[in-house]
C-alpha cells in the first residue's frame, strides 16, 4: 500500500513503534488482540488497529501539497479535511479558509471566489452540484480531491447498481457530508433513499410488505428520497450501500434484513432479481478498527479513554462500543485531562461536555484501553499516554517498556 508524505508532526515515536512492531509479527493483519504497554502501576491496551487511515493520510498529503504549491494564492477548504480539530485548525493556521461548516452552513459566499483560487475537496468528498458550482466560476474542483478511495467505490458501486435498474438505499447519517455527496452521486444514476439505522430500516420494510400506507412512508422518508421517487415502484429492486464511517456491523445486519424481506415478499428463489449483494463496499479501515475494538474488549481492563474529533463519525462509533463494557472518556487532546482526578470528556449521545471526577481508579496496576479514532494523529494518543505518566511517578519509563519492540 502506498506510503503517504505528511507532516512529521503527526507521528509519534511511542505509537508508530508499535504499529511497526505490529505489522511485522503480523504482516496479514489476523490478530486483533491488543497490545498492552506495563509500565507497573499502570497498564495500556493499545488498540491492534487505530489512529490515520489511508483516505486521511491521503487527504492531508494533498492539502499541504496544496499550501506548498500556491504560496501566493487563497486556498480554501470546502469544509473540515477530516474530523478532527487539531488537524483543521493548522490547516487555517497556515491561511487555509472554510467555505463551509460541516452541516453544509455558508461562511464564504460563492460570489468571493474568483477562478485564481486554489480550492481542496475533503476526504469525505462533495456533492455534484457544487462541482458544477465551482466549473461555473472558472476553478478546476478536483484539481486537489482529497476525495478517499473507497468513498469513490461506493459511489461506484452506486453507479453500477442504478445501471442495473436497483433502487440504492444508503446506510448513513442524513446531514453528513459523505452522507451528503454519496447521495449527490447515487442519484445521478439510481432512485436513492437514506436511512439511519436498522430501526429505520425495518419501517422501509414494513413499506415494502404493506403493514403501513404510502402516507407514513412519505412522512418519514420524504426529505430523503431522491427526486421523482414512487415507493411502489422503486422499492422492488435494492441495494445497500454506506457512509463508510458508519458501524459495518450495523450496515451488515440492514441488508440482511432488507434481504429477509424481499425473500418473504418475492421467494427465495427470486431473492437475486430484486436484492444486490454490496459487501465489498465497506470500507476495510473502518471494518479493522471495529474488529480491532471488539478484540480489545476481551480484555480485562478498568476505563477506556477514545481520542479524536467530537464530531468524528468513525470516533463515536469506537466510543460507542467500548461503553457497552467499560468507563469510557471520549475527549479530543490530553489538554482535556485536567489532573490526576480530573477529566474533560464529550457525552456524545447527549452532545455535551461533562466533568468527571477520580476517573482513575485507585487500584494497582489500573489497566486503561486507549484508542483512537481514523481522523487522530498517533501524536495526540502519544500526549496522552505521556500526560496520564506523569501521574505515576514509580512507573517505568517509556524507553524501557517500548525496548521490547525493537
């Protein structure tokens, strides 16, 4: 796989030792077992699989790319490159401006910009309308395209499976950016319709086998179906794609159901004329650092701490999973651990910061797992590896615990 240039800020000397000794003892990435850093009194799980992913590495090799190659013009970003807000606000440190936040709201207008403007597409990709919107105003919108790879397979995918007359039905959070453009490039080519959840999913189901009218359909789908959508007949044909920061798991068992349901209204036997099957639409990072938290969380441990962007959907997913076990403290830097006793950490299913005290148990060794989201640099999981040391003044030191993996 391709190794990417960016800056040696993001890398970290106690992380990127690991993630080497890793790949060595496991070059076909089969062990999700963590592993576990003993510095004595204290002891950290280390996810097997965390931290940049292809896309973002190569998201952010072409936005300083970007910056290096126009020194003397006004760059922008459409929105956030990534997830993550260390990562954006050097990019703004350096000159870099957002035309828009993440929910799509305008700070730039359109009208400031002028053809000698350099703009970057972010990882998450944009919709077709504002690449038309921008070849309007004279600028090339994918001269920089940080575009991920694997966002553009799904949109692929997508492609294909309007060709083949299928209705795409996509996994994913309405107000999302990817969720945003994959709409914006499935519809050019399928009926499309968004869903949230396997929740969801089961009321588009219960529309499929008739146990609710059109009326209820259109009530809760009617913002979010692509234009000229008759349900009727553009249920009878599906396949599932996904926001590829979404629960592969979760979009798994969506199709599975989706699948049961056109088994029951069409027979077994048929099932392949009216459901496609998309598996390989999911995005290999995403699935890795999934399984790679469910094997961490075999082990014994007291609290997780998850770092990354709060509004990082890849991050809430990974915080979401290792609730369902531990204490777990969502926060976005080691700034966020105030002291031996003290932590700053996001509520991300109430949207809120919360203040909790003696998150650290007092026990020997405690035993955290520490993990990150796909949009953190391994620097930032280094900071707080190193700030919550210092709380442990008889520990070993990290030159000697990482000897190990030389």
């Amino acid at each position: 796989m391709k190794t990417f240039d960016i800056p040696v800020f993001y890398r970290s000397p106690i992380i990127s030792k690991i993630k080497h000794s890793r790949k060595l003892s496991d070059p076909r990435k089969k062990d999700f077992s963590p592993t576990i850093l003993d510095f004595g009194p204290v002891q950290f799980l280390i996810t097997r699989h965390f931290g940049f992913c292809y896309g973002v590495e190569n998201a952010i090799e072409i936005s300083y790319k970007a910056i290096e190659e126009n020194p003397d013009k006004r760059i922008f970003l459409l929105s956030e490159i990534i997830h993550n807000p260390e990562v954006n606000n050097d990019l703004i440190q350096r000159g870099v401006r957002f035309i828009m936040e993440t929910s799509g709201k305008q700070l730039v207008s359109w009208n400031e910009l002028n053809p000698d403007d350099i703009i970057i597409v972010p990882a998450f990709g944009t919709t077709i309308e504002i690449e038309k919107k921008l070849s309007e105003l004279g600028i090339d919108p994918l001269k920089y395209n940080t575009t991920c790879p694997f966002v553009e397979k799904v949109w692929n995918r997508a492609k294909t499976l309007g060709e083949s007359d299928y209705t795409v039905v996509v996994h994913g959070k309405y107000k999302h950016e990817e969720t945003r453009a994959t709409f914006s490039h499935s519809k050019e080519n399928a009926q499309t319709i968004i869903i949230r959840d396997i929740g969801e999913a089961k009321i588009l189901g219960d529309f499929i086998l008739e146990k609710i009218t059109l009326a209820e359909f259109i009530n809760k789908f009617g913002d979010r179906v692509s234009e000229g959508f008759e349900p009727k007949r553009d249920l009878q044909k599906l396949g599932v794609i996904n926001q590829t920061t979404m629960l592969a798991t979760e979009t798994q068992a969506i199709a599975d159901y989706l699948k049961s349901v056109m088994i029951e209204k069409y027979g077994n036997e048929n099932v392949r004329d009216h459901f496609a099957d998309t598996r390989d639409t999911l995005c290999y990072a995403t699935h890795e650092n999934q399984k790679a938290t469910y094997g961490l969380l075999e082990e014994d441990a007291d609290l997780a701490i998850v770092v990354g962007g709060y509004n990082s959907s890849n991050t809430s997913h990974i915080v979401e999973l290792c609730e369902e076990k531990l204490p777990t403290y969502f926060i976005s830097s080691a700034n966020k651990i105030l002291a031996k006793n003290l932590i700053s950490h996001f509520d991300y299913s109430k949207h809120k910061t919360l203040l909790t005290d003696n998150f650290l148990p007092q026990k020997n060794p405690v035993r955290i797992v520490l993990t990150s989201g796909a949009s953190c640099p391994d620097a930032l999981v280094d900071e707080v590896l190193q700030k919550i040391l210092t709380f442990y003044p008889d520990a070993k030191s990290v030159e000697e615990v990482l000897r190990e993996f030389e």
